[in-house]
C-alpha cells in the first residue's frame, strides 16, 4: 500500500486512518494490543510546507513529554552519542563505528561527481551492536537513499518498526532535517520524501488520540 499527500500531515492522518480501518491486531513482546500494516509505503511530496504540525499536535494533547523539536534534530545530527539515548543515529551517519563519515566523505562527493548516481545509501543498521537477540534498544530507521533528480534532492528511509502515531512524526522531521542538510551542500532543493514501513502500527491505548487526530 502506498499513501502520497502534498503535506506531511496529510500523509500522517491518511495512514493513521488506513492503519485504524484496515490493520491486522494482535498483542506484542510488551503485551500491548497493536495493530498493524506490513510494507506500508508514505510519499510526501512537499514536507517543508508543515513539517513540524504533526509533532506540535502531539504536544498539543500535554498527556506525555514529546522531545523538543531541537532535541528531535540533534538524534540525527550530532556526532556525539546523546547522554538520554542507548544510541542515536548522528554518530552512525557520521561517524559509523570510528570509521567513515557516510554523510560529509561519501554521500555528498558521489552526488556531486555524479547528479544521477544510484548509489546513494547510507546505513544505520549495524550488524555487530544490533543483531543480537537480546538487545532491547535497537534502531527503528535502518537505512537512508538519496536521489537527486530535476534538480531536487528526494529521500527515501527504510523502517523496520514504525509507531505511526507517536513515533513516525519524530523521525520524519528527523529525516527532513538531515535532508536540508544534504540538499544545502549540494546547493539544490529538497523534493520528496518517503518512508516505507516494515511494520506500520498503533496501539489500541492510542487509539481514542488517534481518532480526535484524524477527526481534526
């Protein structure tokens, strides 16, 4: 299934209802009723237009503590590891195991050297911290592909595990942010961005928020 929309909170609320209509349930390692989307596909087209409305609205509801949105960005901007966090994406995109700077050595000079180049994929996923069966705090976003084309810089990010509710917002703006980035060094426009959802889920003790979001 893909959902396109203009905005990102078109697309938010369109997937949240899809999910909320047509998801499959069933109680997870955590006991909680979730419901669920297999290789749910979200395209939106123009996300600067509101980028920040579905993370304001989560904290328009004061029931829990959203991160701030400049908190939000420095999980995958900064090279340090974040105190708060067992991992933050920042140091794998820019610093991977103390080896490569995926973002700044290899993925802005390909692009340069090569507008159309196919090769743009910069990974999160790390093989030696996170498979293995017992860790509990592992990424959600696993990997990131950069395509420049009309002169616009689209992304796309693969997601094993995405609560569309509470989490998709945050990691939206998270990959915008790291799209304007990329998109300034290469002195051209941002264009699409889409996330494809290995498991897209809500939870059933969110689904009363869900539908005042929807209904707005």
């Amino acid at each position: 299934m893909e959902i396109k929309s203009e905005t990102t909170i078109g697309a938010w609320k369109s997937s949240l209802k899809y999910i909320l209509e047509s998801g499959k349930d069933f109680t997870d390692e955590n006991n909680r009723v979730c419901r669920e989307i297999l290789n749910l596909v979200i395209k939106v087209e123009n996300p600067e237009k509101d980028i920040i409305r579905a993370v304001e609205i989560l904290n328009s509801f004061k029931k829990w503590v959203y991160p701030p949105i400049d908190e939000i960005a420095e999980v995958i901007m900064s090279r340090k590891l974040s105190p708060t966090y067992s991992f933050s994406y920042g140091p794998r995109l820019f610093n991977f195991n103390n080896v490569i700077n995926q973002i700044d050595d290899f993925l802005i000079p390909l692009i340069k050297k090569n507008n159309f180049s196919r090769r743009g994929i910069v990974s999160i996923w790390n093989p030696t911290e996170d498979s293995k069966s017992y860790k509990r705090e592992i990424p959600a976003l696993i990997s990131l592909d950069f395509k420049m084309r009309n002169q616009k810089l689209n992304v796309t990010a693969i997601v094993r595990s995405n609560d569309l509710f509470f989490g998709w917002p945050a990691n939206f703006y998270q990959i915008f942010v790291l799209q304007e980035y990329v998109a300034k060094e290469l002195n051209c426009k941002t264009g699409s961005l889409t996330t494809f959802s290995n498991s897209a889920h809500i939870f059933k003790d969110q689904f009363e928020d869900i539908q005042k979001v929807i209904a707005d």
